[in-house]
C-alpha cells in the first residue's frame, strides 16, 4: 500500500504481541484479504470465471437445500467454465422480487433447511423498508465475516487511518446516542473486523437536530465522518451558516441514499474533505465501493453478482440505465438469487485505474421514486445545481425540501424554512415545481420544520406515491 498509514494487528495469541498472531476468524479474514487484493487487479474475464465457479457452486447449494429454490432452479447448469452456455442459462433463471421475498417468508421456504461445514450459525436481519414493506433476511456467520473483508478493503482502498477516530452519525433507534454526548466506543467494532487496531468510534442518533449534530461534530473533532447523504447536506450547509467547520477531518463517507453530484461538491466543499461513496444493502452486502482514483463506483464482484438490465432483461452497455439485480455470492444461510433490489444504476467503462473490476458510473436510486406522466411515462426527476440554486432562490430560508407525487398530475412541495413563507415565496416554489417537472402539475405547497426521514432515517429528495 504505496503512501498508506501503517497498520497495527491484534494479537490473539497470550505472550505474542508482535509479530502478531490472529485467531481463527482474524486468520480467515486475512486470508480473505490477501485474495482480493490480489483479485481485484485480474483481467475482467478471469474475474468472471472465478464468479460462474462459485455460483455453480451457489445454485447447487440452493437447488438441494432451499425448498423456494427447488422447483424455481434448473435441474443443472452448464459448466461454468463454458462462458456463453452458463449465461444463457443464467439469463433464464428468474427475477426474484421483494414480494416474492415476503410470501416466502411466512413458510420460511427461502431458508436453507442445513449449512455446509464452515458457515456458523444463523443470523437474523431486517432492511429498513424504505418502501414501507421491510424485509427480513437470514444470513450466515461467513456472510458476516465476507461482509468485514469488503468494509476493510474500502478502508485500506482510500488508505484511512485506523488510528483516527471514526464519526458515525446513522442509528436512528430511539434513544440511541442521543445528544450532546452520543455514544463512544473504544475501536471502530465490525469495521476492523477485531483485527486491526483502530482509534475510537463516536456516534450520534440521526435524528438529533442538523445544528447540534454540528456543535458535536465540532466537539469530536473526528478524522473520518459516515452518514447518509441528506445528513451530511444539512450538516455542510450548517457548517457554512456557523463559520465553523472539524479541523481534523481528513474523509467523508456516504451511505445508504444516493449521493448527487451536487451534494458531493457541496459536502467537500464545506468541509475541505474529499468524500467517497459507498453502496450496500443490508440483505445484499456491499454492491460496489468508489474507486480510489475516480468518483465512480467499482462493483465487487467477489463479493456479489450484479446485473444491470434493460427493460427486456438484457445487460445494460456502459452508458445506459437499467435496473440492479444482485446475487449475493456466499449467503447460503438464505441464497437471493438474482434478486430485483428495486434500484437503477448506470453502467460505466472499465477503469483507466487498472482493477478488473466493473464500473458503475452512477447509482440513480429507487426505481419506485421516478417522475410518472399522464401517458405512461416514467423519468428521472434529477436535480441539477442550476435547478437547486433556482429553488433557493425563488425561497429565501429554504433549509430543506422534498418532492412528493400524490397523483399523476399533482405534486406536494415540502419546505422546511426559516420562518413563515410569504405569499410570493409560496407562489415562486410553485412556478419553480411547474418549470421543473412540467406545467401539467398543481402543485400544492407545505411548510414544516423539518421534511420527514424513514424510520431508518434516510431521506429522498422526490418520493412517488401516485398509483
């Protein structure tokens, strides 16, 4: 690791401090490691051989295991190392669907009656329901361990150092790290896997309010902040307003919402700190990580599958959109196979960086929140940095807002404001909804405190309710 902070292991072994010994788990994760490091740098098609290898492996597990699987599977896939007759049969195994994934849950028929040797036990977890219907997802001790080796990789990918202090601002559990103090723990817990030492971790509930979020921030003095997109707008934009910024902060890391363009400049911008993306789900694993060298995201394919397909099923060509469908490659405990997670992505070019891995250019968000016309048409609602500078200045105070579609022709506009918004304020939101998003909406105006998070504290800028 060319310029990279040193690294101090944890050694497991009594009368051992260094050299250090692992145990058996940090053994594992090592192991893990070495391989990916080296994989990452494989040509494209040697990457995707090893992946057909283990999900031949995958879906035989599956096919003999998961009774959802049983008569959903092909008797037998071609062998792996026939390129052409494996994807063929790939392409024709269904897509599995969020609904399907809750029909199944109540006979427990997508759960692996048994595990290999190897895969621990079984763990419970639930997805935050940002569609208002929350999945439940059963995974392994092993998936948990793979799950460690990636959220290393993005640390040592952007060359942190593990002695910093590590700021987290995401749990949204009632009661949790509530502020002024929030919760501190000795070392930064899963994402050192117990194998590195690391510097502390500081958290934060996130629904503290943005301008007590900052004094604690500023208070901590992290080297390295994890939030979600929105939160750390709002956090940016108060760090602007009070002058007043952390002097330590050498990174930013996004997760969980889709991270604009616009936000990326102007979180960067107020605090002096570059950000990197990262994208996961929970029952999925992590998807794709930024790449160190550029802003788009490298997708991980020793980790999962990821498929970016056209409206006819068929890969998206760097440029395009199409939706994300992912197989996780080492959950046996309960196998997603070619799972629908509800998404769209653009695909990008290889990378000029050398890594073999895919490229995603771009994470566009939830499918379900597109903009839907009279006539059937569906369309990005993105918000450029003109359109944001439009907003705010046709509403002064504007601190936060939200898009909502009610219907096919009508849109509700949240603004949170400092103080009332005048008459002129009102009907200037309403011209800049209708020149946006076009002159056949009403558009309704609503004024609050603050514009509402899920239950899992994440946050879109446009939510589409229509039917």
């Amino acid at each position: 690791m060319h310029n990279a902070p040193p690294i101090d292991l944890v050694s497991a072994v009594p009368g051992v401090s260094w050299p250090a010994l692992p145990d058996a788990a940090g053994s594992a994760l090592l192991a893990l490691l070495f391989q990916i490091e080296r994989s990452q740098w494989w040509p494209a098609a040697r990457i995707e051989a090893a992946q057909r290898r283990q999900l031949a492996t995958l879906l035989d597990h599956a096919r003999r295991a998961v009774p959802f699987h049983a008569a959903r599977l092909p008797a037998a896939m071609p062998d792996p190392d026939d390129a052409a007759a494996f994807e063929a049969a790939w392409q024709a195994i269904p897509i599995l669907t969020r609904a399907e994934i809750q029909a199944a849950d109540a006979e427990e028929s997508l759960i692996a009656g048994s595990l290999p040797p190897g895969h621990g036990e079984y763990r419970e977890i639930f997805t935050s329901g940002s569609t208002g219907r929350p999945v439940r997802a059963i995974r392994s001790q092993l998936w948990e361990l793979v799950w460690s080796a990636f959220t290393l990789r993005d640390h040592l990918w952007h060359r942190r150092d593990f002695a910093g202090t590590l700021a987290v601002i995401r749990d949204s559990t009632p009661g949790a790290a509530p502020w002024p103090e929030g919760a501190t723990t000795p070392g930064w817990g899963g994402a050192g896997g117990g194998l590195f030492a690391t510097g502390p971790l500081v958290g934060l509930n996130v629904m503290t309010p943005p301008a007590q979020q900052l004094d604690w921030l500023l208070r901590r003095d992290p080297d390295y902040l994890l939030s979600h997109p929105s939160i750390l707008a709002r956090l940016a934009e108060e760090s602007r307003r009070a002058g007043r910024r952390p002097t330590r902060l050498r990174q930013v890391m996004a997760i969980a919402e889709t991270l604009r363009p616009e936000t990326r400049a102007g979180i960067e911008a107020a605090f002096g700190a570059p950000v990197a993306e990262v994208y996961s789900t929970r029952e999925a694993g992590y998807l794709a990580l930024q790449c160190p060298d550029h802003p788009h995201l490298h997708i991980q394919s020793e980790a999962a599958r990821v498929e970016v397909l056209d409206e006819a099923g068929r890969p998206c060509a760097p440029g395009a959109i199409g939706r994300v469908v992912v197989t996780p490659l080492h959950n046996l405990a309960m196998p997603l196979i070619r799972y629908d997670i509800g998404d769209a992505a653009e695909v990008g070019p290889p990378c000029r960086c050398g890594r073999g891995l895919p490229v995603l250019n771009r994470v566009m968000g939830r499918r379900q929140n597109m903009l839907r016309l009279p006539g059937g048409e569906r369309r990005w609602p993105l918000l450029s940095s003109s359109d944001l500078a439009a907003l705010v200045a046709a509403v002064p105070g504007l601190r936060q807002y939200q898009v909502v579609q009610t219907a096919l022709d009508r849109l509700l506009l949240r603004l949170a404001v400092e103080g009332p918004l005048s008459a002129a304020g009102e009907a200037a939101a309403i011209a800049w909804a209708r020149g946006k998003f076009g002159a056949e909406f009403a558009v309704t105006v609503e004024t609050r405190p603050e514009v509402p998070r899920s239950a899992a504290g994440k946050f879109e800028d446009f939510v589409c309710e229509a039917p």
